[in-house]
C-alpha cells in the first residue's frame, strides 16, 4: 500500500484534513487529534476511500500502548499504527493492519538499541527519523530486511528526493507545500 505513494502526510488539523481528502492521494496519517475526534475522522477518510494510518503516541486522550492500538483496529478499523512501541506491533501484525515501528537516530546507541527492536519486532515498514540520516540506511538495510520510510525535519523536495534515492519507499511530512 505505502510502496505507491512516495509522500505520506502527516495530518494533524482539520483544514489539511480537508486538502488531503480533496487530492489524489491515497494514504494519509493522522496525528495531533483528539481520541474524541478520530471515530468520525476515520469515518471520513474511509468514505472517500482513504487509508487510514495513526500515529498512536501522538493521539490526545489515547494509551499508546497495545490496549490502545487494540481500540483502533477492532472499533475505528484503522489500515495502520505508527508507533515506537514494540507490543504495537506486535498487535498489528497479529491483527493483520500494518504496522509501522518508528525510531530516532540520536546517536550510535539509539542506532543499534533500534536495530535490535527492529528485528525483533519485524515490522511491516521501519520509519526512520530525522531524515538528514540518509548516510545511516544503507547499514540499517543490510541488518533489517525491512522497508523504510523516513521522515522529521523534511524542509525541501530535493531532501525528500534524496530520502527516495537512498532507499526509502516513502517519506513522511507534515508539511502540506510537500504533499502534492
């Protein structure tokens, strides 16, 4: 599903809600929205025959953990969950909705306590952040058998071109001027 689309937005109010619908896209993430709010948000973006991905540590109101990303499978039927929790993956592979397993590249050790979680948990895509560490994927490649998507801190298409050319299948911003 994500392989077709090469930008993935990163959706966190109603006004971008409204652009992402109206385009051609058809994967978007919803992030920054009230636990409130995401039943009829949903409910939209599957009416316009979206998928529907959720970062579920970036939800108000919701648990983050694998009771929460239970609640958005079974009651929302979301397509996905971004998360940078094991046991949500877990969930998700198991309830058969993709699961994304996001993580930060601060230094060596978070790249190598990452890896590690990252094969143990044997997501559907890896999303690797910030997406200035492009020199670091080929490595993280060789060592997962994984797909990788990259995102955080985008602030031009000639980065996001070069988060393509390194190997990622998409790249994730919430930044609207790079949507379309």
């Amino acid at each position: 599903m994500l392989r077709e689309q090469k930008i993935i937005p990163a959706i966190s109010n109603h006004q971008e809600l409204r652009a992402f619908l109206q385009s051609h896209l058809t994967c978007g993430i919803l992030m920054n929205f009230q636990l409130a709010q995401l039943a009829e948000l949903v409910a939209e973006m599957k009416s316009k025959n979206k998928k529907v991905l959720i970062h579920s540590e970036l939800i108000k109101g919701l648990s983050s953990d694998e009771y929460g990303a239970i609640y958005l499978i079974q009651s929302l039927k979301v397509d996905g969950i971004i998360s940078s929790k094991p046991k949500v993956i877990e969930i998700c592979k198991k309830r058969k909705v993709i699961g994304i397993l996001r993580f930060f590249l601060k230094d060596s050790i978070s790249l190598e306590q990452s890896i590690e979680v990252a094969q143990k948990a044997n997501p559907d895509y890896l999303e690797v952040l910030p997406a200035c560490c492009l020199d670091i994927i080929p490595e993280i490649r060789s060592r997962i058998n994984t797909e990788i998507m990259m995102g955080g801190l985008i602030r031009s298409k000639e980065q996001i071109k070069a988060c393509l050319a390194s190997g990622a299948v998409a790249v994730t911003t919430s930044n609207p001027k790079f949507w379309f």
